[in-house]
C-alpha cells in the first residue's frame, strides 16, 4: 500500500487528519482542508506540460507517396497500391478510403482556397500616403522617397488550422474581504482553486507559411473576410506574384496552437467571476477534426530600405488595413520632447508662480 | 553804587526766576520719569490693552521686580532671555524685525523668557509692552513671546498692530510658527514670524489684511514651483512624444483568435470552484491624537491677543 503525505497548500508543511473536523488539519498554520479539495489541488499542482493538439492536413492525408518502385502508399493503412500514371484517385482495396494519387505525384501543390485581391494599386498607394500624413517624426526626406515603386501585388501562403477543441484548465483565485475594530484593520485573503472545462470550435486560425513576411505583419493585417474566400483558381494570380509556402505546416502548428490556447484560456478565465486575482495554473487543451488547409491571400507590400535598415508595409489586399513601421526622425523627437517640455516649464511656472508664488 | 544796586535788584528779581527754575526742573524730571512709564497709557484707549487702574496685576506682584525684562541698552527687537538664540540669529532677527519698523512703523519683537511666573502670557506681553524695555518708541506693535518652563507662547497686538495682526492673522501665524517651537527650531520659528509679519503688514497697508475672507496662503518657494512644473512638463511630454513614436508602427503580433472562435461554440462542461484555505492580516490602526492643536484647537485668542501651547 502507498501512503500519500498532504502538504499544506498554503504553508507547505504535512497535515495530519483531525478526527473531530473530519478534515487534514495543519498544526503550523491552523488551516483545515477537505479530501476533495486537497486532491483538487494535487491534481492542479501536477507539471503536466501542454497537451499536443493533432492535426490532419485534408488533402495529403488522401494524396498518397509515390515509392522508388512505382507504387502508392495508402496513407490510411500504408498498404502500397499499384495504379496506372494516369490515376487521379482510387479507392484503398485494403482499407476503403479514397486515396489521392495525381497531386503528389505530379509534385504539384495547389491551394485548398484562396481570397482574390479586392483593393486595387492605385488604392494602395492612397492608403500609404494617408498613413504618412501627419506623422511630425517622419523623417522628410523619407516621405519623397520613390518607395512606391517597390508595389507589389502578393498572394501570400498562409496554413488555415480548424478544429474542434475541448480545454480543460486550472486557475488559482484569491477572494478578499476587510474589517475593522477600535485598534486594528484586518484583510481576510481566501484562496480558491477553480476548475473550468469547456468545448469550442476554431475555423480557420491563420499561420504565415512564408519566410519572406514578417509574422508581425502578417498577423496585424488579420482578420481576413472568408465570407469572400474562393477554391483555388489560377486564373487570379494574373498579375501577382505568388510564392508556394516555405514553411511547413508542422512547423505552423506551434504558432496555431499557441494562439488556441490563449483564446481557450480567455474563453474560459471570462467564466470566472468574483474573484480579485484570478492565475492559470494548468492549461490542457485536446483537439478533434483537427484540420489544416492551405490558403493564399492578397497582401499590397511595399518595402523600402532607410538608413541601412528595412521597413516593410503591408495592406490587406481584401480590406484594406493598413500595417507597418515607419522610421522615427531621432531630431525631430528629441526636438519635440525638449520644445514641449521648455514651453510647458514656462506656462506653469508663470501660473505656479502667480498663484502659489505669493504674487497675487 | 547805582551800579551796585542795580545788580542786587536784579539777583533779587532773578531769585524767583532761578527757584522757579529749579521748580520747573524738578517738576520736569517727575513729568518725563512717569512720561517714560505711562507712555503706553495712550494704547490705554485701545480697549483690550487697557489695564484698569486699581486692578492688581498677579503677574507684576509675582516678580517682585522693577522691570519685568531687563531694558536694552540702546535699541532692541529682540529680547531672548531664554538664549534660545546665538549672538548672529539675534542680530539678524533684530535686523529684520528693524527694517519692518523702519517701513511700517509697526514694532514687531521677540521675547523669550525661562519663566514669566505663570498666569495668562498675554496679560504679561501687555505689561512687558508698556514697560517698552526694548528702546524703540512706539504705539503700534506686535509681540511674539515664549516663556520655556510653561511652553507657553502668545502674540500680542498693540494699537494699529491689531489690524495687521487680527484673529486670523494670529490664529494663522501661530499654525505656522509653533510647529517649528514644537520642534524646538526656535530661530526658524522666530524667522518664520519675523517673515510673515512683514507679508501681513504689506497686506494690511494694501488696504487688504489677511483675513478669512482673504485667507493668507504660504507662498511656495520659486524653485519649487520651477522644479514641479519642469517635471510635469516633461512627463506630459514625454506621454506625447511617446505616443507619436508609438504610432509610427502599427504592426501587432496577435496572441489571441478569438475571432476564429465559431460563434455560439464555446460552452462550459465542468465547472467547480473550490475553497482551499485563507489567511488573514492585521495592521495597526493610526491613533486619533487628541493632544494634537492643529487647526488652532489649541489656540485661545482674545481681541488683541493668541496664545497656546507649543
């Protein structure tokens, strides 16, 4: 038989059971704790690490691998399957599923969607000169320079993670309440451990596949409409450059799963109520149909190089939301800041003076 | 002989005129000796300043003394019997409280005492200005007196001083000058005073005198004012400045996919919230000081006059 020893929660040292609370007791700092709750709080106190959410990438799932020989691998029940050159797709004899043969074995990688461009060049430049105006710490020299040439009309590859997910998380909360007496102010602090589980569904959380795009860019001309998303068709790349993804999509599953665990997390922190500090203690998360698509969508880039350094501006090629980072006139902000700061010293000194000076 | 004659008419005729001479310089003496003690008298028809005659005065019978403060030998606006004050505080206190007489007319004095017999230290201030030990003629004044062993402490008004120096004025002084005593920086405290003498003398020659209805505000220094405001100033500069700058780039990394989150898909399984263990703090109350006079609480003022305990 093992024996458990219960640590105290709050001060750590061993608690012994107390026959008459019918509770563990703790003799260093009085407090008296119920089974369930110290299980509660082991369970909690365990270093589970993040569980791994699962992916199934749709179309290679049923696009089987071509061997040396010939053959196809199944990707269902890796059985090899002869079919003739000119196979498209067939059915596992083995296992029954649908198998793709023709995308992978011609090398070929088409999107599952994409999104045409909605904002025209001419636009974009608008919104880049808008984006300019009023900024007193733009360089001047840089706001006459011939970056707009640089345009570009770019359809950039992004991995689309849908999945259905159910998150299961831990958060450690404090309660306070406070009271006085004739000689002394007291704060009561109450610590909680709240359990919370729930269930939600993601569509469509997009990861840049490209190296070439800042993730700080790409992220900040989010969200996309999918209301306009289309399938494929190449017919909308005329005039655009389009590069394939450069980053695979394993490699994309840990910014998409670090950004469902925060949304879980939000989901589930917003149920706890009535707390004054609420802190994530456990987070797991398991997905279902994880699913992951691959997608181009419109960026306007424009980009430039300024003092040795590269400034990239990016429009969301469906909206029209502006991103980027201009460069800062050092002069003009210390000019600013100094011309400020003499010219406010001076008004309220003046008005200090006349009204705490002993002048009026 | 006609010669002679003529010179004993005249010593005949010049003794009269010699021993009402000797009258009149006798009689002359008494009138300037009780001059010099009643001169004050005048303050007499101030009202609260005048001592009726007949009335005893416990703290005149007490010293047993001619003078209640030894007169200066030439002239004086500060008496510090207590020494309290070094040779240089006194002369610049002396100097400063000189200047205001010179401008104002007003007699502004310090007097310090180890003991002034106990009684009302008011009353005592009045005898002490009556007695004018300090050199200086004057009808108008004010009094700042502390005696050590009693920690008591008074101003005093005399004549037009009264109008400088009303209720407020006192009330207000004293807030000032007695938590320097209390903190026994006595020339601070007597510098304090000489200082706002000078401010409530200004504004009662202005035609405005302190009062509550134009409360005196102590002036904060110059390079306070210069100092608070370049910080402020700097900060809310810097809070533009910043601000502009941060403008400048708009690229935001997002943590979050809420927006991915299908709508009406999220929904609780599980959900329990279970009590662990509290603790508790406690911290001293602050102690309502009932000794405390700020506010003036442990002031008592008359017509002419406020004292208190510092």
């Amino acid at each position: 038989m093992d024996f458990v020893e219960y640590k105290c929660p709050c001060c750590g040292a061993a608690l012994k059971f107390s026959s008459g609370a019918q509770k563990l007791k703790c003799d260093s700092c009085g407090n008296k704790y119920d089974l369930e709750a110290l299980e509660a709080w082991r369970e909690a106190e365990k270093d589970a690490p993040e569980s791994e959410l699962h992916w199934e990438y749709q179309k290679e799932a049923q696009c089987a691998k071509r061997t040396e020989e010939g053959k196809y691998i199944c990707p269902s029940c890796a059985a090899e399957i002869e079919v003739d050159e000119d196979t498209v797709s067939t059915r596992c004899p083995y296992c029954d599923n649908v198998v793709v043969i023709k995308a992978t074995a011609s090398g070929e990688f088409e999107p599952d969607f994409m999104i045409p461009f909605q904002v025209e060049a001419g636009d974009a430049r608008q919104r880049l000169e808008s984006f300019c105006k009023g900024k007193r710490l733009l360089p001047r020299d840089f706001k006459n320079r011939s970056y707009l040439k640089n345009l570009k009309g770019y359809y950039v590859p992004y991995w689309l993670f849908d999945c259905d997910a159910r998150a299961d998380m831990s958060f450690r909360t404090t309660r306070t309440r406070a009271w006085s007496d004739s000689e002394y102010d007291y704060v009561e602090t109450s610590y909680y451990l709240v359990h919370r589980c729930g269930e939600m569904s993601f569509y469509h959380v997009p990861v840049d596949g490209s190296t070439q795009m800042e993730d700080a860019t790409t992220e900040s001309i989010e969200p996309f409409d999918y209301g306009g998303l289309k399938a494929f068709n190449p017919a909308y790349l005329a005039g655009y450059e389009t590069d394939k993804y450069d980053v695979e999509a394993e490699k994309a599953e840990a910014r998409a799963k670090e950004r469902l665990y925060n949304t879980a997390e939000a989901a589930l922190r917003s149920t706890v109520v009535g707390y004054e500090s609420v802190v994530a203690k456990r987070r797991q998360m398991d997905a279902k149909s994880g699913k992951i698509s691959y997608a181009l969508f419109p960026v306007w880039l424009f980009e430039t190089i300024y003092n040795k350094k590269k400034y990239q501006f990016a429009i969301n090629g469906q909206t029209g939301k502006m991103v980027g980072e201009l460069p800062v006139d050092k002069g003009a902000y210390w000019k600013y800041l100094c011309g400020f700061t003499a010219l406010g010293t001076a008004v309220c000194s003046l008005i200090g003076i006349l009204l705490f000076g002993g002048v009026l | 002989m006609e010669r002679m004659e003529w010179r004993r008419s005249l010593l005949y005729a010049a003794r009269p005129v010699v021993l009402g001479g000797l009258i009149a310089l006798v009689l002359c003496l008494t009138v300037n000796f009780q001059g010099l003690a009643a001169e004050p008298a005048t303050l007499e028809s101030v009202g609260e300043l005048a001592v009726p005659e007949g009335v005893e005065d416990p703290a005149l019978e007490d010293t047993g003394e001619s003078f209640l403060l030894k007169p200066a030998e030439g002239q004086t606006w500060v008496i510090d019997q207590a020494g309290l004050l070094t040779s240089e505080e006194e002369n610049l206190l002396n100097e400063k409280c000189r200047q205001l007489y010179d401008t104002y007319g007003v007699l502004v004095t310090i007097v310090t005492v180890d003991d002034f017999g106990g009684g009302d230290i008011l009353e005592w201030q009045k005898r002490v200005f009556m007695e004018n030990p300090f050199g200086v003629k004057a009808k108008d004044g004010v009094m700042l007196a502390i005696s050590m062993s009693e920690r008591d402490w008074g101003i005093q008004t005399f004549g037009n001083g009264q109008r400088a120096f009303n209720t407020y004025g006192r009330e207000r002084i004293g807030e000032i000058v007695v938590e320097s005593l209390s903190e026994g920086e006595y020339y601070e405290a007597f510098d304090d005073f000489a200082e706002l003498s000078g401010k409530f003398l200004k504004a009662a020659e202005k035609g405005k005198p302190y009062s509550s209805e134009h409360p005196y505000r102590a002036s904060a220094p110059i390079w306070l004012i210069i100092g608070i405001s370049f910080g402020l100033s700097l900060a809310v500069s810097l809070i533009i400045v910043t601000g502009w700058k941060k403008s400048m780039n708009t690229q935001v990394r997002k943590n979050e996919a809420g927006q991915y989150l299908k709508q009406g898909s999220f929904h609780l399984t599980r959900s329990s919230d279970v009590f662990l263990y509290h603790t508790v703090s406690r911290s001293q109350r602050p102690k309502q000081d009932s000794s405390n006079s700020s506010g003036g609480s442990g002031m008592h003022s008359t017509s002419s006059g406020t004292s208190g305990k510092f």
